[in-house]
C-alpha cells in the first residue's frame, strides 16, 4: 500500500509541475483590428506550432486565452514570433512505412501560426506538427509559400527527393554573395535555412530579424553518481517457514554514471537518462549467506522544475534490469530480473545535485519455482556533472 501511495505521489507531482512551473513572460499580441497590446504570454516553449497562447494584461491579473481566429500574431520578447497566415501545406509523410509514389506535393490550404525564424527582406518561417516539419518563406510583402521538400518511393526499393525547395531560393534570393554551391548543398534543415536567409539579407543590407537561439542548448549530460544505499533482504520457500530467512538491512555503497539527454524543448523541463550502477549486499542469517553483486542498468525520464537561474528541482521514474554477477545465497546462484524506481532530487548551477531514490522489491530467486524473496533498497545519490 505504501509503494502505491509512493508512486501515485509521484504521478501527481510530475502533472501538477508539468503545468505550475511555466511562466508568464513580457510579450504582445496582434488583434484582428491590427492592435498591438503589451502583456505577458505563457511561454510553453512549443514544440509543435500552437493555435492558441495564454496571456495575462498584468502580473496580478487573471489568465486568459487567444486562439487563431483572434490573433494575427503574438510573440514573446527576444525569444519568438508566430504569425498567422493562409498558406498551402504539403502534409506527406516522410517516414519510409507512410511514403507514396507521387513526386509532387499535395497542397491543403489552412491558417497556421507560422513561427518566425528570420525577418528581414528574405523571411523564413517554420511549421512543426509531432515528427510533421514544413518551412516557408516570403520576400518583401509577397504571399507566404512552402519551400518544397519531399521523400518519395520511385519503385518498390528506390527512394528519391523532390528538391524543389532549391529552384525556389535559386531564383527568389538573388544576390552576388550567394552562389550555385550555396544552393546546391543545401539541406532542408533549419539551421542550414536560416544561415542562406541571413547571408541574403545581409548582402542586401536589409534590416533583419534573428529568432534563432543564439546559444546552444545543453542537451546532453555526463555525470558520475555515487552514493548511500540502505538494502534488506528476505526469503521464503513453500516448502516450509522454517526455510524462510530474513537477512536484515544493511548500509551499502553504490557508484554509478548517468548519460543524460535533455529534449530541446518545454524549457529543458525533460531529459531521459541511462544510468548503469554498481551495488552489492552481504549478509548472514543463521546458517545461510547472501552474496550480491550486481549492475543495475535504469532507462528512466525526468521533469525539472525550475526555481531560479541556479537552482531546480526534479522528479524521475526509470525502468530497472539488473545483471547480478557472481552471486550467490549459499550455494543457489541468484539470476537478478528487473524492476522499478522512482527518484526525486535537488540541482545546483547544473553541476551538483541530490537526489533521493527508491525502488520497488525484486525477486532475485525468479528462476525457482519453490522459493519467493524480496530484495528492498533506496538511496542517496550524491551527483557531478562533468560536462
């Protein structure tokens, strides 16, 4: 009951921060009257373009909502734009099993915030839908058009491209600076996009925009782990209670290294992480004798949650499969299955960190039909990050 009560905690708190620690940030919104009003937009960090945004008029006042239909375009000082426009969209798959063997785009016209990436004379805009990414551009007060990328079966085994996209820069960013080679290489990839844009606008001396991070995110982490474990272990058998051993609980030491991934969006607020951990436990009750050791290898997800510029704070869940190795209850080899943990810690200045950790019990006899155990630990895990 408790381990339940444990984990539907932590469920709670992984949705109640997943929408409490996103702030409001200074920014405006565009009417359909052309006004522009000052205000503070939730900052979601959207990941796929949204079709509405939360706002408020003031710190203190209450939250409300704009959609599409409503705005012409909002953005967030210095760090977004969106703008709405009526665009065609060719929404064909590009993964290998959804492919077709039409060469040529098919359009759908719809309204679509399209975030902002460069402005200037040359502007480039991008739509992101789940794996769905799309780029547009537009020169001067031109409409809005989709540079053309597709991925197309040619017959049963071949894949082919339809570069289109490349013709279409050719002949709309015409500039001394901008060679054949220049477009030739390019790749539909947004950073590859946004550099051609910025050379173009600077070689016409237009007055730009630049909505791209001018930093690189941290996205990936290496860390060493170590820490406190306390563990106990039991064993039973159906034979008989007299065969049942209780060994106590035992103060050990664990060591481990974490390869953590934070996903470039949602603020940093989720990472998944690999973590492979040494641990071991010996004791002896009566006349039997455990020996454990094992890597315990976790495949788990965290949320952070923001405190300040320095500090935040973060829960994790992660799937265990542990790979016992020289072990041994008297003279009965353990073959260690997996398990469950959950964890909830502290980080400091993105280098140091605790973390509290708990797992649920593992059978470490699964192999024996006759006997049952439970192998109980939680920790504290005391973290560097190395880069």
């Amino acid at each position: 009951m408790q381990t339940k009560k444990f984990s539907l905690g932590l469920f709670f708190l992984f949705i109640f921060n997943s929408y409490s620690q996103i702030n409001f940030e200074k920014g405006y919104f565009i009417n359909n009257n052309g006004e522009k009003i000052d205000c503070l937009i939730k900052n979601l960090d959207w990941n796929s373009n949204p079709t509405s945004f939360d706002y408020k008029l003031t710190e203190n006042s209450e939250a409300l909502n704009n959609t599409i239909t409503n705005t012409q375009e909002f953005g967030i000082t210095n760090i977004s734009k969106y703008k709405r426009a009526i665009v065609k969209i060719d929404r064909s798959k590009d993964a290998t099993a959804e492919m077709n063997y039409n060469r040529y785009p098919v359009f759908t016209e719809e309204t679509l915030f399209l975030k902002t990436l460069i402005s200037g004379k040359a502007s480039l805009f991008s739509y992101v839908n789940g794996s769905l990414s799309r780029y547009f551009f537009a020169i001067d007060n031109s409409n809005i058009e989709q540079l053309v990328y597709k991925t197309y079966y040619q017959d049963n085994t071949n894949i082919q491209q339809n570069v289109q996209y490349k013709q279409q820069l050719l002949s709309s960013l015409i500039c001394d600076k901008i060679t054949m080679n220049d477009i030739e290489y390019l790749e539909y990839q947004k950073d590859k996009l946004a550099n051609l844009f910025l050379k173009y606008n600077n070689c016409t001396n237009s007055a730009v925009e630049d909505y791209e991070p001018k930093t690189k995110r941290d996205e990936f982490n290496i860390s060493i782990r170590p820490g406190i474990s306390a563990s106990s272990f039991s064993m039973s058998n159906n034979l008989g209670n007299y065969l049942s051993t209780n060994f106590g609980n035992k103060t050990t030491f664990r060591l481990g290294m974490e390869f953590e991934y934070i996903f470039p969006f949602n603020k940093n607020k989720w990472a998944l992480f690999v973590e492979p951990t040494y641990q071991y436990f010996k004791a002896m009750s009566l006349n039997n004798k455990i020996d454990y050791k094992t890597i315990d290898a976790a495949f788990g997800v965290r949320h952070y949650m923001f405190l300040n510029n320095k500090s935040k704070l973060f829960v994790n869940a992660a799937l265990v499969k542990s790979f016992g190795f020289n072990s041994k209850i008297n003279f009965i080899e353990i073959r260690a299955g997996g398990t469950l943990n959950f964890g909830f810690g502290y980080k400091y200045n993105n280098k140091y960190n605790i973390e509290y950790r708990y797992s649920l019990a593992q059978d470490l006899l699964i192999n024996y039909l006759d006997w049952r155990s439970g192998f109980n630990t939680s920790s504290l895990v005391f973290g560097y990050t190395l880069f």
